[in-house]
C-alpha cells in the first residue's frame, strides 16, 4: 500500500483492520465464497485486487503442504 502513496502507518492499519474484519466474518458458518461474493461486487476495487491475485490459491497449497511435511520430520513421524 506504500507503494500507492500510502504512508507506513496508515497502510498498516488498513492491513490490520482489514485482517480483523476478514477474520470476523469467517468465524460464521457463511461459506468462504459467499463471503467474498458479498464483499468483491462486480467491477469492484476489491474484486479487481483479487482478480490480480491469480495463482494464490495454489501458492498457499503449496506454503501448507511445505509446513505439514516440515512438522512431520520434526516430529519424527
């Protein structure tokens, strides 16, 4: 968010807040996708940013299996 003219401080704390937020709303029995289709309109800032964000997806599969197979040689298993 720096980048975009964003000082430190206050792209931190739209990051934090916005963590909160997301955090809040999944706790619910709502699923992941209803909470993105009410949050990401069509045509949208939000649904642009998580357009450009193709590939993530992956990437985290990618990040948890790397950390589940580190825990099992840490633990022996």
């Amino acid at each position: 968010m720096q980048a975009q003219g964003l000082a430190g401080e206050t792209a931190a704390r739209l990051a934090r807040g916005a963590l909160r937020s997301a955090a809040a709303q999944a706790e619910g029995e709502t699923s992941l996708d209803a909470l993105i289709a009410r949050i990401a309109s069509p045509g949208g800032t939000t649904r642009a940013g998580l357009d450009a964000m193709s590939g993530v997806e992956d990437q985290a599969r990618a990040a948890i299996s790397a950390a589940a197979r580190r825990a099992r040689e840490l633990s022996g298993d």
